[in-house]
C-alpha cells in the first residue's frame, strides 16, 4: 500500500490518516473462494469489425505507411452480482505469478490489472528498462511447451516486431542517458500461461533528466502503439471507437531515490453495479488471433469458474478454421477456389465466398 502525503500542508491532518490506516482491514477472511461468473458478454469490436482492422492494418504495412500498429479490445460483462475489486486482484496474484500486479479507485471505478511488462525502474542515477513482444501460449504437455518456445524464439515475424520495441527504447534511452547496455538478442519470459520475447536495456542517467522526462519519453512504446510511434496513434484514435482510458497507460510510483512504473496491460475497470470492462491489446497480423483472444485459456480467462460462458458468443469453430485457411491461401498467391458442392465443404465454400479477393467457382 502507498500513501503519498504532501508537506507541510498534510502535517494537520497527520492524526486523522493514522485512524484511517488503523480502520483498514486486510485480513480478506470474508471473500469467497470463487468469482462470480459473467452471465453476458460484448466484444469491441467483434468478429467482423477486428477482421476489418487486420484488413486495414496489412493495407498499412503493405504500402510501408507503418511498421506495427497495436489495437486495444474491449470486453464488457455483465454478472447478477459484480465481484469486488479486491476479489479480482486477489485471484490474479494467485493466477499471474511474476507479473506486476495493481488497483486503484478513480471517479467511481476501480481499476484492477496484472502485468509482466516494466516501463522503467531507476534507482539512484541507473535506469533499467525491458523490451517486451512476441507471445506464444504454454503448452499442455513439455513437449508442446517447448515446441511453442522454439516457435517464438525462431519466428522471423515475432523477432522483427519485436526489434521495433527494443529499438525504440534504445534511442530514447540514448537520447537521456551517457551508457546505454542492450540485450542485443531476445530471451524468453515464461509466465504461467504464457510466454513472450523480452529484451533488456540498462543506462546511467544524465544528472539533468528526472523521472518525468522518462515518463513522457518512454510511454508509450510501440508494444501498446505501434511503430513509427507518432503515425501508429494517429490511426489507433479513428480505429478504436473506445476511449482507453487507463488501459496501456504507465502505473507506477516516484521517490527522492528510486521509482517504478510498468504498463498497465490486461486491465479490469470494475463499475458500481454489475458490470465491469476488460482491455487488452493485439498486434498480430492473422485472423487466427481471434479464437486466441476469445478462447484460448490465457491468465484472465482462467479467473473465471465456467469458461464456457466465455465462449458462448466465439465464432464457429468450423467456420472459424475455413477462414483462417482462406485468409492464408490468398495470402500466398491462390485466389480461384473450385467448390464441391456438400456438408463438409460448406464452411470452405462461405469463407471463400466472403473473402474480398476470393473467387468461386462451383463445381458441377
């Protein structure tokens, strides 16, 4: 717990503080051993509205307008009894180990969070900062788990997006610091239900540059915004029809001696009532990074006691793989599709169909 005073002005208000510290009950004897579970969800955007964002993105990429470009996603529940914030974060130090774990209350909601990503940690004149992108889940047996880490480690796409991120916080560093140290090779962070390429940066402070220069300097990286920085938010702003809000924003502390702030990434804003909001961010470029978003067992979906409730409104599974099969079809040259006509072909025939540069041909 932080308690920031302001002096001299708090020096009269010294006594009530301490009876405020003394009436805090942490004991947490009365949470229950389970969160209450979602009886609704909506998804912004959804399944056709993200599609449109990837179609918008590759066009980016393509025509060399951007390098990388980050879009949030926002889940909103609905429950008969919302949980208490305390409640959420509790679970999530319990099912995200390693990760920097939050909450705070502003304006009438509490904003919950847990996050593996620092933004920076100074201590004296030194400043540590970390390069995080490239995800791939864990595996359900140590022979998927490896093969996902040899996956993430030997991606050619995952390794180049995660060179934007090391390399802009390398120049902004430079531009602060008299030495700057870098990983010049990615490493694994392992966390409990994921994994992700990590880069670490080290320097020594000039003696004129203060925590807020590293704050406005550093945040936002290219691992919540994209690359280049400046154009990537001017496209994020028109895409997301959702203020973000806390969500991707630094978190954090500052002392006379050392600070600390990290992204706040995967955040819940629980409302008064029964409801709250959760925010993540993707960059990847498949629509096969849907059914990972919506279903696959990652640290917030884990929170919950009946995931299928998560799922209810997923996409077709079916319908699902033929599109992710269309898209990288077209992807690789290959836009004349034959159908034949029957059950099993159908989900084919309709992703084919709904492709924009997909052309049928029916079969006879």
């Amino acid at each position: 717990m932080c308690c920031n005073l302001v002096l001299p002005e708090d020096i009269s208000a010294r006594d009530a503080i301490y009876e405020q510290i003394e009436e805090l009950n942490f004991s947490g004897t009365d949470l229950p051993d389970e969160l209450p579970v979602p009886q609704h969800r909506i998804d912004n955007p959804g399944f056709d509205g993200w599609k449109n964002q990837v179609g918008w993105a590759l066009d980016a990429f393509s025509r060399d307008v951007l390098q990388k470009v980050v879009l949030a996603r926002r889940v909103d529940f609905s429950f008969d009894s919302a949980p208490e914030p305390v409640e959420l974060l509790r679970v999530l130090q319990d099912a995200t180990p390693s990760c920097f774990h939050f909450l705070f209350e502003s304006g009438g909601s509490a904003f919950v969070g847990a996050t593996p990503e620092r933004l920076f940690f100074r201590r004296g004149r030194e400043v540590f900062s970390e390069a995080v992108a490239g995800t791939r889940p864990r595996g359900d047996t140590s022979d998927s788990d490896e093969a996902y880490r040899t996956s993430l480690l030997a991606s050619e796409k995952d390794q180049r997006e995660h060179d934007y991120v090391r390399q802009s916080i390398r120049e902004i560093l430079q531009t602060y610091c008299n030495t700057v140290t870098v990983d010049e090779v990615a490493s694994e962070m392992k966390l409990a239900a994921g994994r992700h390429l990590v880069s670490r940066l080290s320097g020594t402070l000039r003696e004129d540059v203060s925590d807020v220069d590293l704050l406005k300097g550093l945040h936002p990286t290219p691992a919540v915004g994209g690359a280049p920085r400046h154009l990537a938010l001017e496209a994020i702003n028109p895409l997301e029809d959702f203020d973000r809000g806390w969500y991707a924003g630094p978190i954090g502390w500052i002392g006379r001696d050392s600070a600390e702030f990290a992204v706040a990434l995967r955040l819940w804003r629980v409302e008064r009532g029964h409801a709250f909001t959760f925010f993540r961010g993707r960059s990847r470029e498949r629509i096969g990074s849907w059914r990972r978003m919506v279903g696959d067992r990652t640290e917030n979906h884990r929170l919950h006691t009946d995931p299928r409730t998560l799922l209810s409104e997923a996409p077709n599974r079916n319908a699902f793989h033929a599109g992710l099969l269309i898209e990288e079809l077209v992807r690789n040259g290959i836009t004349m599709f034959h159908a034949a006509p029957g059950s099993r072909s159908m989900p084919l025939i309709a992703a084919a169909a709904a492709h924009s540069k997909g052309n049928l041909d029916n079969a006879h």
